[in-house]
C-alpha cells in the first residue's frame, strides 16, 4: 500500500441472517477511511476455471488465493457482487482506452440493509 500503514480492528462477528451463520468483521483503514471487511470462511479463497487472458501470466492462482501484477495503462475490474461476479479474476485486465467515464454512484445490495455502507 505505497508504504502506509493500514490499520485493522475486530468487529463483533456479522450475523449472516439467511444461512444462520457468523462470520468474522474488521474495520480498516485506509488514508483516513474506514471500510468494513467482512470475511465469509465458507467462500472459496480461489478462482475456478479463469481464462487465459492477454497477459495472465501475471497472475497467480493457488488455494491460498490469487494475486496479480496489474500492468502500467491498464486496470483491475472487479464485479459488483464480488465473490459471485465474472471480472478481472477470470477475464483479465482493462486498457485504459476502454474506460468511459468516472463512477458517480455506487449501487448497493438491498436484499441486506445492514450492509449499505455510508457515503463520504
């Protein structure tokens, strides 16, 4: 994280109403931001069955979880609903050249309300 140092702290576990279960919750921060992490064990830490993208050899993928080395000019999408979503984990990066726009918006899941987030 450009040498910054980021800041964890332990919530109280999330309540996962749907499948009665607990999951672990952290704050974190970042430059002065605090986001919540929520981190659901029973996800897979893995990516089945990416494509071989332009430039995949930039990527690793084990049980442990993946990591990649996003080249200079391009960028790495991720969906909107991150652990069920097809993105960068599977079909790669974003030229700089096909990116149109600048988000103004974020959308949320309304099937949880607990879960919006706030707006900075």
């Amino acid at each position: 994280m450009n040498g910054k140092k980021v800041d964890y702290q332990p919530l109280p576990d999330y309540l996962d109403e749907e499948h009665l279960s607990y999951s672990k919750q952290y704050a974190e921060n970042l430059t002065g931001v605090t986001h919540r992490i929520l981190n659901d064990e029973r996800a897979p830490s893995y990516v089945q069955n990416p494509d071989a993208f332009p430039r995949h050899e930039l990527c690793t993928y084990n049980i442990e979880g993946f990591a990649c080395t996003v080249p200079q000019g391009q960028y790495f999408m991720m969906g909107d609903n991150r652990d069920n979503s097809l993105d960068s984990r599977y079909w790669g990066f974003v030229p700089d050249q096909n990116i149109v726009g600048k988000a103004f918006f974020v959308w949320m899941n309304l099937g949880d309300i607990k879960r919006i987030g706030s707006f900075h």
